[in-house]
C-alpha cells in the first residue's frame, strides 16, 4: 500500500507514544522513520527489525555520560535504541563543536544506528557538518559512513565490506559522530585491512528519492503498517469517560 508522508509520520507518532515515549521524543522518533522512507533508505525495514527491542526497553532508560572533555564525549546508551538514546547525545555534540569547533561523540550499546541519520539531517541543517560511521558485526563485516554537509538536506552515504576481518573485532553495537563547523567531512573509509565499496548514495540521487515519494506516495508493507496501528491504540487505553468518544479517531489514518 501507498501512503503520504504526514500519514506514516502521523501514524508512527501515535505508535511511537503507544510505546511509551514522551509526546516530543515520539514526534521526533516518527519524523526520523518517515525522513529515511522518502529518501528510500528503508526506515521502516529498520523500524520493523528493532521494534521488539522497542518494546521490551524501559521508557526511563537515558543515556549516561561516561567520559568528556572539551572536543569529546563517551556516552552508554544502556542498550536502546538511537531514538531513545541519541538526541541528549547530539545535543552536547552540537553545543562542543559550535564551542570548539570540532567535536567527537562515541555512542556505545545502541541500536537501530541505521535511524539516526533523521536526528543528523536536522543538525547539517542548523549549520553543522556532520560524519557518522559504525560497524555491523555479521557476514559480510561492513562499516557505514554517512556525511552531512553543512546546511544540506541529505547526506552522502558509502557502504564499505571489510575483507579482512581485525582479530580483535568484537561485536559493534556503538556509533561515533564528527562534527565540524567550518569543515567539511567527507563520506570516505581508510584502513590497514582489506575493503571494497558494496554501496554509494549521492545526495543528487537521495533528493530524486524523495521528490518522487512527495509525488507518488511512500509504499507501505500491510502487516507493518497494522502493527503501527496496533500499537497507536495503547495511548487510549487509559481515557477518560469524556475522552472515549473521540477514542475512535486514533486508529484512522484520515485523523
């Protein structure tokens, strides 16, 4: 099925809020899924994986600052995903590097890194150049790495698979962020070992995505999308006599 994008960003919000987050982490958690969908960067594949670890987190589980100094900051996001962990973290980032002019943040035990992209777009978009990179532990070993240039709307993103696997390679459930103001952080990979390109996204391409998803709609998978709708019903569950009239209302999409 096709939907517009204030649908899927309406509909995710109340799922979003169903799961317990607060109204703006909701809000913004919703605006992420649907930023990714239109550029065709599966948001919603990515919501899918990790929407039972969603729901198993704790709502009051926030992220601890473990180190920092001036130009960096070492954060546990407490195994959550980067829509529940992420913002606090980019928010120090942002303020270190507006300070400083160049700022690291390290984003350990997290998931759903893939997401994070949407919080990135908003950041380039106050004047920051931004460069995200992460390792996915599985066959074949690939890293990511996703750049956002200052005042642009979309990234350029590059894909790489790792040959040869480092012997201390462990599992990577982390995220590291650079930040920049008046640099310019380029999308590319250097390493001692082994790696072939598996994926290029230009940002020509990434506009074209969603130029056509504003046209033509965002395409939709059924079950998915009633497994939202589902979860939007749990913000009703605590309503008030004088509210249940209206109840109805949040598990439409024409609301």
């Amino acid at each position: 099925m096709k939907v517009s994008h204030n649908e899927l960003q309406g509909l995710c919000r109340k799922a979003f809020l169903g799961m317990g987050f607060e109204e703006g982490d909701a809000a913004d958690a919703a605006d992420m899924v649907a930023w990714m969908q239109c550029l065709d960067l599966g948001g919603l594949a990515a919501l899918s994986r990790g929407l039972d670890y969603l729901l198993a987190e704790s709502s009051d589980a926030l992220p601890s600052v473990l180190y920092q100094d001036g130009d960096l900051a070492v954060l546990d996001g407490h195994g959550c995903s980067v829509l529940r962990s992420s913002s606090l973290a980019l928010e120090l980032g942002f303020a270190k590097a507006r300070a400083r002019g160049l700022a690291v943040i390290k984003i350990r035990h997290c998931h759903n890194r893939q997401l994070i992209m949407g919080y990135l777009a908003r950041l380039a978009g106050r004047g920051m150049n931004v460069t995200a990179f992460w390792r996915n532990a599985h066959e074949p070993l690939t890293e990511q790495v996703v750049g956002f240039r200052a005042n642009h709307t979309v990234p350029e993103i590059r894909i790489y698979t790792v040959a040869d696997v480092p012997e201390e390679n462990e599992p990577n459930d982390g995220i590291t962020l650079v930040m920049a103001n008046h640099v310019d952080l380029l999308p590319a990979m250097r390493s001692n070992y082994r790696y072939d390109l598996l994926a290029r996204h230009e940002e020509s391409d990434l506009l074209a995505c969603r130029d056509r998803a504003y046209l033509e709609g965002i395409e939709v998978d059924d079950t998915l999308w009633e497994r939202l709708k589902a979860l939007a019903t749990r913000m009703l569950v605590e309503a008030t006599d004088d509210s249940r009239q209206g109840a109805g209302a949040g598990t439409h999409d024409n609301d």
